[in-house]
C-alpha cells in the first residue's frame, strides 16, 4: 500500500492533488505547512512527500532540514514541486537530497500521477 504526504499551503492545489491521488488509488495525507508536515512524519511512513517549498510557518527546506527523513526513512522519496524554477531555496532543497522538481505550472493531473508512479504503486 502506497502513502503520499502532500504539503501545500494552498488549500485549493492541496485538496486537487489529493483527490487525483486517491482517485489513482493512493492513501493520502495532507499538510498546510512544514510544521504540520513534521507531525504527520513523526506519526507515519510515506512512500513520497509531494512539498511545496514556499509555505508559512516553515517552509519546504525547513522541512527538509528538520524531517531529516534520509537518515530517519530512506526510502522515503520526495518530490519538490514549486513556482521556482531557480534561486537559493531550490538549490539548497537539492543539495538537502529531494529526488525531484518539478514546477506546478508544468503539472497536469496526469502528470501528478505518473510522477508519483514512477517512484511508487497504488494500493
């Protein structure tokens, strides 16, 4: 059974992603920060982290910093999806190990899942 933590400020993307995931046969959670996020790490295994990286609260790369879910669960892959096509706060997200980016204006629903399903299966 495959999990997907989706962690997104915007409640609209946020509650879109999710519903095109379960509909594609993924258990889902969602989170609206990185603070959030965390907890949500602390209580469970996720296959993949879709994570936004500009967030209140804390963002992406605080996440990223505090999770620490390459030592903690390695096989946990995480999938950056931003706005950012360059900067310091995608370069740092990469050097912190995500296995991917991608930018939500190139993302389409179908997208969204042969994303999720090139690096995990539906239930």
């Amino acid at each position: 059974m495959s999990k997907v933590l989706v962690v997104e400020d915007d409640k609209t993307l946020r509650e879109v992603y999710a519903t095109i995931l379960r509909f594609s046969d993924y258990e889902v959670d969602t989170a609206s920060n990185g603070r959030s996020a965390l907890q949500l790490c602390q209580k469970n295994h996720y296959d993949v982290v879709l994570l936004d990286l500009m967030m209140p609260i804390l963002d992406g790369v605080g996440f990223l910093k505090e999770a620490g879910l390459h030592e903690k669960a390695p096989k946990t892959k995480i999938l950056v999806f931003s706005n950012l096509s360059t900067g310091s706060l995608l370069e740092e997200a990469l050097r912190l190990g995500v296995n991917e980016h991608v930018l939500k204006s190139h993302l389409t629903p179908r997208g969204l899942v042969e994303l999720v399903r090139q690096y995990t299966t539906p239930k």
